[in-house]
C-alpha cells in the first residue's frame, strides 16, 4: 500500500492564521458581553439597567434632544431673541446648580421608606408631565414653558443625583468594582450622547421641537421604571443622628437663604408695618407645625417624621428671615446721628435678651407642664401657648412706622443739625413716624 499523501505544512500555518482573526472578532462580542453579565451579576441586574437608563437613555440621549430641541423651540415656536434664550437657558440650568439640595433629600429624606426609588419614581413622573405639557400646547406662554423647561431639566437632574448615590453606595459595598461602575457610567453617557446628537437633527427636521419633547417621555418613562425595579431595602424606622440633625439645619439654612432673597428681590419696597405684620401672622401659622408633628397628624397624611420635620425647619428659617430683615433696616435707619454704634448695639442687645427671656419663659412652661424627656403628653399645650403668644407683638405694631422704607426716617431738623460738626448735641433728634412732632417755639 502506498503512503497517504500529507497536507503541506504551509496549509496548516494558513489554517490558524484564518482560525486566529475569527477568535479575534468573537472575543470583541463577547468580552463586553461577559462584563456586562459579570456586573449584573455582582451588582443586581437593576443596577446596570438604572446605569444605561439615567446616563445613557436620559442623560446621554435624551439630553441631546432636549438640547437641540429647545434652541428650535424657543426660535420657531415662543419666537426669543438670541440673548433672551441665552438667559432662559441659564434658568433651565438652575436645578443643575442646586444638585448638592437632591443629594441631601435622597440621603436624608426618605419617601415612602426609600431613600433611591422614590426619587426615580417622582423624576420620571416630573419628566414625563414636563415634556408632554410642552408637546401638546402649540401657544403656551414663555413663563409656563420655561416651568416646564425647568421641571424636564430637574427631572433629568434628580435622577442623576440619585443614581450617582447608588454608584458610590455600590462602590463601597463593592471596592474592587468601582472602576468599573465608572466606566460603564461613561460609556452609556459617551454611547447615548452620540445617538442623540447624531439624530436630533433629523427628528427636529422631521416632527419639530414640540414632537422632539413627546419623544423625550420616554427616557423619563423609562427613568419612572427604573424606580419601580431597583433593588433597595426598605428604611423601617428613622433614627435622629448627630448627622441628620445636621442635614436638617443645612436643608433649613436653604430657606433662610430664600427668605433673604425673597426679601431682596420683592419685599423690601413694602412699608415695614405691612411687612412685619403679615411675617409675623406667617410665624404663628409656622409654629403650628410644631403641634402637627407633636400631635402626629402627620402621618394621616402620608407624610414621614424627617420629611415634615425638613419642611417644618425650612419654612420656619425662611420666615424668620423675612421678619428679621425689615427689623434689621428699620434699626438701621433710628440710629441717631452720632451715635449709630451703640444705638444699634442698644437695640441689638434688647433683641438678645428678648431671645434669653423666651428661652427662660419657655422652660418654666416645660416645667409647669411637667415635659420632661420621656413624658410629652402635654407638650402639645406649650406648643399652642407658645403660637398664641406669638400675636402680641401685633399690639405693638402702631409704633412702627408707615412711612416708605427707602426713604429717611428723620425730620429735616436733624439731619441738618448734622451737617455742622461742631455740633455734638443731639437733643431734637426725633422720629416722625413714632413720636409727634414737639413745638419747640
């Protein structure tokens, strides 16, 4: 029998060269394929969808539509000058600056017992009104749809903020993966932002800005189901920690600072009797959420302890400083010629010791009934006294002055006897406004 033939070594060589890119082009597939497995597997599958939603879908996609969108809705459909757009979108951009007040709510203040898929459900939900408000009115007014503008941005915003929480929440738990969770984060924001810039024009050109937002509910929709389907255990109770009570103040520092603005921008052209009057019927209705905590009726209405006790801190902070301002002013504009540093310590320091003498009075009230720290039966009965102490200073009111807040309280006697100034006497100082006027002839 004749020897087989064999095979030229030289096919054999070309054989695993050909078998070589086949394994090449496999193992691109299905390297990524195998990270993503491992990652849901690891980390729960909900997390690496809620991943892809918010940065990819949402962020990436729908962010670039939403751009490109609304440059040609406020050109064609509200009809702004470029400099007018410019400043709207700086107002679209206002819950982007304020992320640091998302993350503290989402660590802080937990919404039906969660702290990550309350805020995904209620982002989508905001999304979803915001973009299908836009969609359907062709007439809508530039305030409403800069409102809406506002809540689509801060529904994109929210959900940013409270995945970024579940990243570094994860990152703890998981050290050795947190390199890959940011990168699966930066590419489903790289991947998403592509897609949507890539088609923004063409969808604009083919169903117009108000049509590009309808399509914008469904990365909101999708951001709503992501709330529904990430894994998060259920917060059952709310321990008052150092931390949290610092978190509260810092959430109640914000409305003071509202308040301040408010003040600034709409209140302090109001006369300060009007002013201080309506402020302080605001700070007794304000101390009722005091005994609406106390007396639990809170949660009748769904509302959890910390989530009323921030609202309770905020509103109580904004008001303060609404009445506090008008005050400052006023004892501003009283101090005599002169002698303005230690009239206005002088009214400072009564300020201070009202301040200590409510303190001292509001522990006698706890002590006459018998507050202590594990007995508050009656604690709602001091809370209602305190609120209704709080209108005296009504009675007062008259003392304060009518006249314009930009204008001088002096009369013109005075502020002429104090152009001299070899003059140090100021026996005619007088205020128009609270004291009538003395014939000196």
């Amino acid at each position: 029998m004749g020897e087989e033939p064999r095979l030229p070594k030289h096919n054999e060589e070309e054989m695993q060269e050909n078998e070589q890119p086949k394994k090449g082009i496999l193992s691109c597939v299905s390297s990524p394929v195998s990270w993503f497995k491992m990652l849901a597997k690891e980390l729960h599958w909900s997390f690496v969808f809620g991943v892809m939603v918010v940065y990819g879908i949402s962020q990436g996609l729908g962010g670039s539509l939403a751009r490109v969108g609304t440059e040609y809705y406020m050109k064609d459909v509200q009809k702004v000058l470029p400099s007018e757009a410019q400043v709207y979108s700086g107002i679209t951009s206002i819950p982007w600056i304020i992320k640091p007040l998302w993350g503290l709510l989402t660590d802080v203040v937990p919404i039906l017992g969660y702290h990550r898929r309350s805020y995904f459900v209620f982002a989508g939900f905001l999304g979803v009104i915001a973009m299908l408000s836009l969609s359907l009115h062709n007439e809508l007014h530039i305030v409403l749809a800069l409102l809406f503008l506002t809540a689509g941005s801060a529904s994109v915003a929210i959900a940013d903020v409270t995945v970024d929480a579940c990243v570094a929440q994860n990152s703890g738990t998981h050290p050795s993966l947190a390199a890959d969770m940011q990168s699966l984060c930066a590419l489903s924001s790289s991947i998403g932002s592509l897609v949507g810039f890539s088609i923004s024009g063409i969808f604009v050109h083919l169903i117009g800005p108000q049509g590009v937002f309808g399509l914008l509910m469904i990365p909101a929709g999708l951001v709503l189901l992501v709330g529904v389907l990430v894994k998060e255990p259920r917060t059952s109770f709310v321990e008052y920690k150092q931390e949290l009570i610092g978190y509260i103040m810092a959430i109640g520092s914000i409305g003071s600072l509202l308040g301040a603005l408010l003040y600034q921008y709409g209140l302090k052209d109001y006369p300060f009797r009007d002013l201080l009057f309506w402020s302080q019927i605001l700070s007794c209705l304000a101390g009722m959420l005091d005994l609406v905590l106390v007396r639990r009726w809170n949660l009748k209405f769904g509302l959890p302890d910390i989530l009323f006790v921030v609202i309770d801190a905020s509103v109580s902070q904004l008001i303060g400083r609404l009445k506090w301002m008008p005050l400052l002013v006023l004892s501003a504009k009283i101090c005599p010629p002169g002698i303005e540093g230690t009239f206005f310590a002088l009214l400072m320091s009564i300020d201070n010791a009202g301040l200590l003498t409510a303190s001292w009075l509001g522990g006698l009230l706890l002590h006459v009934f018998n507050v202590t720290r594990t007995e508050f039966d009656k604690f709602w009965m001091a809370i209602l006294i305190r609120n209704l102490i709080r209108i005296t200073p009504l009675f007062l009111l008259f003392l304060v002055p009518r006249a314009d807040p930009n204008s001088t309280i002096f009369t013109d006697e005075v502020l002429d006897s104090n152009e001299d100034p070899g003059v140090q006497e100021f026996d005619d100082v007088e205020l128009v406004a609270l004291v009538k006027s003395v014939d000196r002839g």
